[in-house]
C-alpha cells in the first residue's frame, strides 16, 4: 500500500504545493479547481520525478518553518533599509561591498537555499561560487560593515541550512 501511494505521489509535498499553488493562482475555491489542481500536483512530480534521483533529505522540520519566517522578517526589514538607503543616503556616502562567504554547507540543495535566499533580500545579490563550493561572493548595496555582514549570513541563514540539510 505504501508503495502504491510512493508511486501515485514520488514527491508529496510537491503535490500539495503545487495544489495550493493552482488553487491560488484561479483566484476560485471550487471543487473544480481543486480536483485540477491536485490533478496538475499528481502529474507534474510523476512526469519529472527522473530528474529528481537524489532527493534531499530534510532533517529538521521545525528549522524549516523557523527558517522561513526568519527570512520573510529579513526581506521585510531589507526593503525599508534599502528605500531608506536610496532615498535618504547620498551615492557618496554608499559603501558598495563584495564580501566572500566561506561555507560550512556542503550539500548543493543547501547552497541553492542559501543563495537564492541572499539574492531574494533587498540589497545583496549572491553572484559566484567558487568551483569547490566553499565560498559564495556575494555583493551588498551598503555595507560598512562586511565583516559584519558576513557573520550575519552565517549565523541567521547557513546555521538554520546546515541544521536543515546536513
């Protein structure tokens, strides 16, 4: 039984994100919708499931959900920085600021997350990896600090990966 329900569903969650997703994007919560959405969330991870051979492994739930609601704090608090920055602060005045991040993180999915995380916060934008994966260069709008950035970033975001993923 379970591996009948493994094969209908290879990746559950993703059925039920992309459920959600299709629910919210008709803007209707009808029967209707829903069943095509759980249709689309049935197909869509069965048709591409042989692109997904390793999947990771999520070790700690309840870092995930503390993990994203530290993340969705930090695009808030970012986004009122940064318009306070280009608002109030002179071009003289910026201190722009490429900052190499060593990383602890060896897992690729963790990386991933790292990096798009650092490139969704208003005011930084990950730009390299070096070719052995040990450290992201990331570019800062304003900062000081770099020294300073560079802690953040690991003790907010890859902590909280590591945790997760490893």
């Amino acid at each position: 039984m379970i591996r009948l329900l493994h094969r209908i569903f290879p990746h559950p969650h993703l059925t039920f994100l992309l459920t959600i997703v299709w629910v919210l994007l008709a803007n209707n919560m009808t029967l209707n919708s829903l069943v095509f959405g759980l249709i689309l969330g049935i197909i869509i991870p069965f048709i591409t499931q042989p692109y997904w051979p390793d999947r990771p492994k999520l070790r700690n739930w309840p870092m995930v959900v503390e993990y994203v609601l530290v993340v969705l704090w930090d695009i808030v608090i970012a986004n009122i920085t940064v318009a306070r920055i280009i608002l109030f602060k002179r071009d003289a005045d910026r201190q722009p600021a490429w900052i190499s991040i060593p990383l602890e993180l060896r897992t690729p999915e963790a990386i991933t997350v790292l990096a798009g995380t650092i490139t969704m916060t208003p005011g930084t934008v990950s730009s390299d990896l070096s070719a052995q994966g040990h450290n992201l260069l990331v570019h800062c709008l304003d900062a000081p600090d770099p020294d300073a950035v560079r802690d953040q970033i690991k003790s907010r975001y890859e902590r909280r990966l590591k945790e997760i993923f490893e």
